[in-house]
C-alpha cells in the first residue's frame, strides 16, 4: 500500500546524481531542512536507478510482483483506500487574490496556504527517503516544453513519474547552470496519507506546487493536471498559447491525406479511447495514430494552431479496457506496466471489470481482500488506473517528438450526456465554438472523489484544471481566435446519449471513426450539414454506417435529433451557469446564448 515506508540505502552510483544548479541544490536544502528525511536521492532516470528501485519496492510491499510471462516487467500497487482519485475539494489555487483563481476553483491565501504547509511538513519525512525527480514536460526541441522538478517521499509516485514525463539527466542538463533559469517547484508529501489532511496546492505566480496526503495519480504524479494543466494554463495565457485537457490524434485516409484532431472530453469520458481508436472494417485503408490521450499544449504559427503532448506515457482508467473496446490499450499495457488498484489474480496476473474472457473463480481484489464472481464489491477500483510508456503503443503518432506539433484541423468537445446533445454537431465558427466548449456539460465519473453520475458543467473539461479565472480562460479563448487565419473548425460529439430504456444508443469506441469521418469530410469541405438552431448537424445520409451493426434507423434519428423541449432547458442551464460564475464572463458568450435562443424561436 502506499502508506509511508521506511528509508531506503542505495549503492554508490545509484541515488547520488546531484544537479549543479545553485538554483535547485538550495530549493532542495530548504525543503530538506523542513522535513527532515533520512537521506536524499537524487534520481537521474537511469535504468539501473529504476531496477534498484523496483527491488527495494517489492521488498516494501510498495509493489506486487506481476507474473513475468503473463505481465512482462510489469507492477501492481495499492493504493491506500481512503486515497483513490483525485480530490476536488481539497484542491487550491493560491493567487494574491481570490479574483484571480477565480469563480469555480477553491482559493487559498498564499502565504497563510505556505504557512500551514509548512506545519504540516515539518518533520514529515523523518525516517524515510526524499527523492528528487527532474523531468521535462514536452519534447526536447519544442519551444514550450517545461522543466518540473518533484520532490517526494513515494517511490510508487518515483516510478510513475519515469513512465509519464521524461525523466532524470534529459531535465537536468537542459536546465544546465543558470540560477534564474526558469522551473516548477513541486513539493510531495504522502505524510499519513489522511484525508484530514490532504491538499493540493498551486502557486501560479512562484510556479510552484506542494501536495500533502495522498499518494494517488493527479494528485501526486505532479507533472500532469498541476503543472501541465493548472500552472500550463495560467503561463499559457500570459504566454498567449494553450494548455487544454485534450487527447491529440492523427487520422489518415486510404489516399494518404492526413489530419490531426484535439478533443476535449471530461475525465474518464473517453480520451484514451478515442486516441488510440481502431477503425471498424469498413473503413479499410483508414487510420488514426495517437499523439497524446490526455493533454495537448496548443502554439499558434502561420495563423494555425500547432499542438504536442507534454506527456511521455498514459496514466489510463483500467475497466472497461478489452480487446474488443480498446486493442491498442490492451497492447500498451501488455508490458512495462505499472497498475494500480486492479484486481490480483492467484496466478500473479492483473484482472478488471470489462476485461476479455470469463471473470477467474477467485481472485484478490483491490483491496487485498478475496474476491469471486458472486462477490458484491467491485474487483478492480472504477477509477484503478495503468502507467504505460507512450512507445508501447503500436499506433504512436510518428510525429510526437516534434517540437513543432501538428497542425490542428478540428478542435472536438464532449461529455457524458444521456440526453439532449446530439452525436455530433459543428459550430458555425470560433467564437460560437467557444461558447459550445464553455458550456459543455458531463455526467461526473469515479476520476474524482464524490458523487457519480450528476451532470454538472465542465467548461472544455478544465473545470478542475484551470489554473486561474474562467472568466479569462473564456477572453483567452476568444482573443486567440482572433489571431487564427486558418482556425480548427469546432466540434461538439455525444458517445453516451441513452434510450429511454437507458441504454447507449450509439456503439462507441471504435465505431465513433464514423463520426470522426464525418468530421474530416467537414474539414475538406466534401460534405454539407443541416443547418440547424445549436449548429451544423451531420445528416444522415451523410454519416458513413456501412456495415455498421445494432443501431436501427430509429435509434440514428434519436441520436441526431434535436429536441426543443430539452434545449429550452439546456439554454436555461447555461444562463444559470453563466450567472453562478458572476461577471467574469465576456459579453460575446451571453450574445451567442441569446443567438442560440432566438434561432429556436425563428
Ligand atoms: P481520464 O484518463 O480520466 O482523463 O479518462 P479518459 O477521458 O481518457 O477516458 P477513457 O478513454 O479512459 O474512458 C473512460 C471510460 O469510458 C472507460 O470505461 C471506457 O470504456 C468508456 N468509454 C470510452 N469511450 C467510449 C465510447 O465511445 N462509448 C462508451 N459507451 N464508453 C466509452
Ligand atoms: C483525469 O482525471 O483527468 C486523469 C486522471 O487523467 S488523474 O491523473 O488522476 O487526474
Ligand atoms: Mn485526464
């Protein structure tokens, strides 16, 4: 479990990699002055450094070794089961003033948010390793790519972060002397890993983060939501570029036409899946490559917008994975795979809810705890998770470690809504697209801790990643589509819409290439729409279902149906949004909600 464990003595040669700036040696002083560890590591991401650290995990119970011919080099860890999600309510942004973080993120005073910090770090780590990871974030030769350095006492958080971000020597040299060289300062401390005392604390303008008690993915794994998202976005604006929660993937047509698209949909909504899509038989000749499944730093260049993937690896939602939903994935994760809080098998191999073939008879689940078929608990966690390298995926983007991205064509928006938003439809232009990604709404899922299943907003599924006002994050938005001459065109897509006997109406997975066909055919201008009142909606003699199987004629004119009724309330829901937010939002967003309520009345 990753509850604390005691301190660690590597070999000469292992641990020991110091950086040279003054900078980094002084930062990593003072923190180690407040909590006090046993020793240091300092980590360079070698493989000798991760092969000694795997062995001292074992010997910990940090890890659990996986069966090496079912699971090659491959772990599982526990997480403490007070601990499995991120925690939205004790996640903070610390600005100067409350204004600046804004309506929907909690707000802290910085030096009141330090103070308490500091109390709850004194001594923390007494008895126990610190180990400094370097990393970057983005590829080496991108103009936008982010040196962090973490701090933590969690091994499990040491080897997941060689698997997400590039790690060790690469962040190290690039950094190089030169103390005002900038860098993200992340603090981790799994403390007593208590809920009572965990938080999740962002200082934009120090560029620096301390997390204390938990030891779980987004939390801890600092590079990704609270450096890539949350400090991304706030330098991003300053900067006049992007930080978005978005997967970015290429799709090739059979004549060798290539297009990249970004998607933003909420946690556990579907990025990973789309991302690594395998198109159905139908559409031979076709094919989509993965350039990232959760984040994209978008630039503008030539009046277009250009994106990579900060990221190095997948930190990826594990049910419902399976040959048939996602082979890919399955491909992935075959090898060199870290998992966490999926179920044990009694022949060292990992089992989920979803996975292919029958359940075993018996298994442990993530609990530790025994587990069989006619159990009432879950086996593997909703949100158990996989950290995979991106390079085990067989349909990497050739392109990812370009440092000047790939261009984007279309920029696509989507939640979980079992009624109302139709399966796919185009906004007439940016700014219209704006307003569709600002009001975007989704069915909460188990990535974060609270209830399941509410619909609630999520503008551009940044609700919990902006890392200052939405109001501005809106402006922002706005002002670099004016910048655009050659703007994406903006989509709107729905996987989840339900009968009214409360099943999916559309198959999903890899069956959405029809859609993301569509998209493309907008792109190249070969297609027309239905001009309707929320936009341009695909008609379906348009929409490629050849071969496509279980989907009547009925159940594709629901999922393309716009109903008034319904859109009489979702527009009240977006005024009533919009108000909860107060005056932050820019005016052009209230006049494109009363365009949308005057097209239903014309
Ligand atoms: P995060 O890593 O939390 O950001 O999640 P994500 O957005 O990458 O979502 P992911 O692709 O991991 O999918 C989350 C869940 O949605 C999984 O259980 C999938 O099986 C399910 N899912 C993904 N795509 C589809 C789809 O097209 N249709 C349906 N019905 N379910 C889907
Ligand atoms: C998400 O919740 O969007 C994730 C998982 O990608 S976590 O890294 O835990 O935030
Ligand atoms: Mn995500």
């Amino acid at each position: 479990m990753n509850n604390p464990a005691p301190a660690i003595s590597p070999p000469a040669g292992i641990g020991d990699h110091k950086p040279a700036n003054q900078a980094v040696l002084d930062w990593v002083h003072e923190v180690e002055q407040l909590t006090q560890p046993e020793n240091i590591f300092w980590c360079d991401g070698s493989e000798r450094e991760n092969d000694f650290l795997i062995a001292e995990s074992l010997k910990q119970n940090v890890l659990i070794r996986l069966n090496e011919k079912k699971a090659p080099r491959s772990y599982l860890h526990r997480s403490n089961p007070n601990d499995v999600a991120r925690v939205e309510q004790f996640t903070f942004i610390c600005t100067p003033t409350k204004a600046e973080a804004g309506p929907t993120n909690n707000w802290s005073e910085p030096a009141e948010t330090y103070s308490k910090l500091q109390g709850l770090l004194k001594g923390a780590m007494r008895g126990r390793t610190m180990f400094v990871v370097p990393y970057i974030m983005g590829p080496p030769d991108s103009p936008l790519t982010k040196i962090g350095f973490e701090i933590t006492d969690s091994k499990y958080v040491v080897l997941s972060m060689r698997i997400m971000t590039r790690m060790g020597e690469i962040a190290v040299k690039r950094l190089g002397h030169d103390p005002k060289a900038e860098w993200n300062r992340g603090v981790h401390s799994l403390l007593d890993v208590n809920p009572e005392r965990r938080f999740i604390c962002h200082f934009p303008q120090d560029n620096a983060i301390i997390s204390v008690g938990s030891g779980y993915g987004g939390n801890v794994l600092l590079s990704k939501k609270c450096l890539a998202l949350r400090i991304g976005s706030y330098l991003a604006r300053k900067q006049g570029w992007l930080a978005e929660h978005m997967l970015i993937l290429g799709v090739e047509s059979p004549v060798g036409k290539k297009h990249y698209v970004a998607a933003a949909f909420p946690s556990a909504c579907g990025k990973t899946n789309f991302a690594m899509l395998i198109p159905p038989k139908h559409f031979a000749g076709w094919k989509v490559t993965t350039v990232g499944d959760d984040i994209a730093w978008m630039q503008i260049r030539d009046g277009r917008l250009w994106a990579v993937n900060p990221e190095n690896g997948y930190f990826g939602v594990v049910p419902g994975t399976s040959c048939k939903s996602n082979p890919n994935a399955m491909k992935s994760i075959e090898r060199d795979t870290l998992y966490t809080n999926v179920a044990l098998t009694d022949d060292s191999d990992v089992w989920w809810e979803g996975k292919d073939g029958a359940p075993p008879k018996h298994a442990f689940d993530w609990r530790g705890n025994d587990w069989t078929p006619d159990s009432k608990e879950k086996a593997a966690h909703p949100n158990s998770r996989f950290a995979t390298p991106m390079r085990n995926n067989p349909v990497l983007d050739p392109h990812v470690e370009d440092g000047n991205g790939v261009p984007i064509s279309a920029i696509i928006f989507g939640g979980r809504r079992s009624d109302t938003m139709p399966l796919v439809f185009q906004a007439f232009d940016w700014e219209h697209g704006t307003y569709i990604g600002a009001t975007m709404a989704s069915e909460t899922t188990a990535a974060a801790t609270g209830a399941v299943g509410q619909v609630r907003r999520d503008p551009m599924a940044m609700l919990p990643f902006c890392g200052y006002n939405i109001g501005d994050y809106f402006r922002h938005w706005l002002e670099t589509g004016k910048r655009l001459t050659k703007p994406p065109l903006i989509f709107h897509v729905n996987w989840f819409r339900k009968s009214a006997d409360g099943k999916f109406l559309w198959p999903g997975f890899g069956d959405n290439m029809r859609v993301l066909g569509w998209i493309i055919d907008r792109c190249e201008g070969r297609v027309g729409a239905n001009e309707s009142a929320i936009g341009h909606i695909s008609r379906l003699q348009d929409l490629d279902l050849g071969e496509l199987r279980g989907v009547t004629p009925n159940q594709m004119r629901e999922l393309l149906n716009v109903n008034a009724e319904e859109w009489q309330k979702e527009i009240s829901d977006h005024a009533k949004f919009f108000e909860s937010l107060g005056s932050v939002v820019p005016k052009e967003l209230d006049k494109q909600r009363e365009n949308l309520a005057a097209r239903f009345k014309s």
